[in-house]
C-alpha cells in the first residue's frame, strides 16, 4: 500500500485519466486485475525473465551460413 501523503490520505490505486468510468466498469476493472492477480499467485508466476542458462531456444539450431567458403564456416562455432 502506498505511503500516505502529509494529510494521512494514501493515494488511489487506479486513476481514471480519460473519460468517465460508471462504478459497474470500475468493479469490472478491478475484479479483472484481481483474478489476474489470483491467478498469477496461484502458480507462482512471475514476470521476470529467466536466467539465460534456463532459456531453452539456445539449443535450437542456427540456419547455415550461404555463398562462397560457406562450407569452411559452418564448422566454426558461432
């Protein structure tokens, strides 16, 4: 929760910056973004990017290199 400013008063979550929200979108916005939450804790997600050593597509191959001494280079590590 975010730290309350010099009145006590802790500032809002959600803003509204375009338009005008009726309380049934706002409910709506809010139960949406809490499932999402749910979900997320429920498996242990998190956002974060894996470590390199986890990613799986550096075990895919490369295409080979084309044109003239092609051959020689497609043995060269890359």
């Amino acid at each position: 929760m975010p730290d309350p400013d010099q009145r006590g008063v802790a500032e809002p979550l959600l803003r509204v910056v375009h338009g005008d929200a009726t309380p049934d979108e706002l409910a709506a916005l809010i139960a949406v973004l809490a499932a999402r939450a749910g979900a997320a804790a429920a498996t242990g997600s998190n956002d974060q990017p894996r470590p390199a050593w986890q990613d799986r597509a550096r075990y895919l191959r490369t295409t080979l290199p084309h044109g003239p001494g092609a051959w020689r280079a497609s043995a060269w590590p890359h």
